[in-house]
C-alpha cells in the first residue's frame, strides 16, 4: 500500500511541472495541433466508469490546450462501434478514442469483424491500469479464502458464478480456476455488473467478481464476502491476498486490464506524445484525482509504459481468452 503511495506521490511531483509548459510550448510543437475543437469518442455508455474518466481528462486537455474537448458516447458491440468510428477517421489529433481492454484486446477474439484491426488501425496513447477485481462470494458459502472457496467448489459438485459478460475477465477467472483445480464452475453471464451485483443481493448467486466501486451495495448490506482480488491488492482492503499470492497460477491472474485513448494509426507521433503527456499531467488534477480515487485506480501512465503494457499483457488475454471456446460472433 504505501508503496503505491508513494509512486503516486511522485508521480505528482512530476506532472505538476509537466502541466505548467504546455501552453507555452503552443501549437507549433505538433504542427498546429489543435487547429479546432477535439472529439473524444466514448465507446460506452454515459454514466459509467469509461465515460467519467473521458469527462474528467477532456476537460483537464481543454484547458490545457485552449480547445473545447467534446465527449461523444457511442456505445455497442462491446465499444466497436465507436471505436470503428475512430479508426476511419482523419488521422489528425482531433479524433480520439476513450475505450477499455476488452475494446482492445478482446474484441478480436470474440468478433469475427469487429469493423477495425487494432494493430493497423490504431494507437495506443496512455492507459489507466485497472485495479484489482473483487472475487466476492454468498456468506451462505462460508467462504473467506480461495482454499475455502475451492473445498465448497468440490463439496458441492456444481457452483454457478456471476460475470458481467461472455467473454469478460470474471469468465475467464472461472475457465482458469477450473482448470486448475478441476472443478465445475459454471458461469452465469448478465448485461453488465450492475444486474450482477443485483443476483448477488438476491442471493442467487454463490459468488461473483467485479469493480471494488461496484460491488459496494452487496459488502455494505452483508450480502458478499471478499474472499480474493484478481491479480493486484486493492489499498481500501490490503488484507485481502491476490489469486496469485493464494496459490492461483494462472498468467492471466498476473494482466490487470485497463482504460485508455487511442488515436488512427497515422496520427503524427509529435501529437501522439503530446497526447501522453496530458494524460499523464491531468493526474494531478482535482476533477481527475475524484474520479480515480471513486474507481480505485491508478493513474493514467505514458505513451511508452502503455504500450510496453499492452504488449506484454496482449499474449496472456488472447491465450486465455481463446480457451474460452467462444465461436466469434
């Protein structure tokens, strides 16, 4: 806990000067960029995660660079409308994608056309790394540990287990602790974390895996008992261990997921960096602080850390999401 303290408190120290020259340095470091107002597609609906954190940076960027950044929402097909809008669109700095992982990563597994390739159509500005997804189960269960959690699993026979969609982290936590333990997990998929968390509070479901922020209804009324994080500690919970640290071993418990911008591919690298540098500057800001510390998140990182990120986490999801068996749809 303190350690990530204290990277945040550096991390601060660091932007706050950064923040300070970008005025100064004006346009002409980027060819005149931005020549007028900026749209950031939000390739989810308004309201949620994804598109707080859009308002919260764009509006940080505006000021930054005397331009109206507009947030659009154009949310469906897991974020690949909105992001295929991105990626047909003038490779300028003035069209800027705000998705997630599943966006990015997983789409190609799970779409046969998403309607854009990531890798030709796209780049990776800065990322938002995810925090730690709860493992949260029915105190009926009298769960508090993964091996406990794994002895009720077997003593059983069949344990049902929220997700918040095909496809999604939660089912391929399922697919692994499966495989690694030999048990009968059988997912049970809803349209988003909030009628999940509802299933938890019925008392229909025996555990379920979500957001820290999310699954607040469900620990405040008694209903959920964390018993694991995914893959990183959460600091409102630190004595709670990571899937790894009780004995997962999974990779795919070692990738956190993330959020982040994207540009089409041919964007001029000067405004791809200057891009990075915003995003990482307008960690320090009020407005963007709020809403990070709201989601338990860490700050958005730069251009060449988002995507050595991705890089090394983009083998892990494809690999475990193609032992899904999910035929593309």
């Amino acid at each position: 806990m303190s350690a990530k303290l204290d990277r945040r408190h550096f991390i601060a120290a660091g932007t706050s000067a950064l923040a300070m020259p970008f005025v100064a340095r004006g346009a002409s470091a980027q060819g005149g960029w931005p020549a007028r107002q900026i749209r950031m597609i939000c390739s989810y609906p308004a309201g949620g995660q994804t598109d707080l954190l859009a308002r919260a940076y764009g509006e940080f960027i505006s000021k930054q660079v005397g331009k109206t950044v507009v947030i659009e929402n154009k949310p469906g097909a897991s974020g690949a409308i909105g992001t295929a809008e991105v990626a047909r669109a003038e490779p300028d700095g003035h069209t800027i994608l705000c998705s997630i992982s599943t966006t990015y990563i997983m789409n190609r597994v799970v779409m046969k056309n998403p309607g854009y390739d990531m890798d030709k159509d796209l780049t990776l500005v800065s990322v938002i790394p995810g925090a730690g997804l709860l493992l949260v189960a029915n105190p009926k269960t009298g769960v508090k540990t993964l091996e406990d959690f794994v002895a009720f699993a077997r003593k059983s026979g069949k344990v049902n287990f929220g997700t918040y969609s095909a496809g999604s982290a939660p089912h391929m936590t399922v697919n692994e602790l499966n495989k690694q333990y030999g048990l009968n997990i059988e997912p049970v998929h809803y349209r988003g974390e909030a009628p999940m968390w509802t299933g938890m509070l019925e008392g229909t479901l025996d555990a379920a895996m979500g957001s820290y922020t999310a699954a607040q209804s469900v620990l405040q009324s008694d209903r959920g008992t964390v018993f694991a994080v995914h893959s990183k500690k959460v600091d409102a919970i630190p004595a709670i261990k990571t899937l790894p640290e009780q004995g997962a071993t999974s990779k795919f418990f070692t990738v956190s997921g993330f959020t982040g911008w994207a540009v089409p591919k041919a964007t001029p690298q000067a405004v791809v960096d200057r891009l990075a540098e915003l995003c990482v500057a307008a960690n320090t800001d009020p407005k963007v602080k709020e809403v990070l510390s709201t989601f338990v998140l860490e700050p958005a990182i730069g251009f060449k850390e988002t995507n050595a990120l991705y890089q090394r986490e983009l083998p892990i999801w494809i690999e475990s999401a193609k032992s899904l068996g999910l035929e593309p749809a």
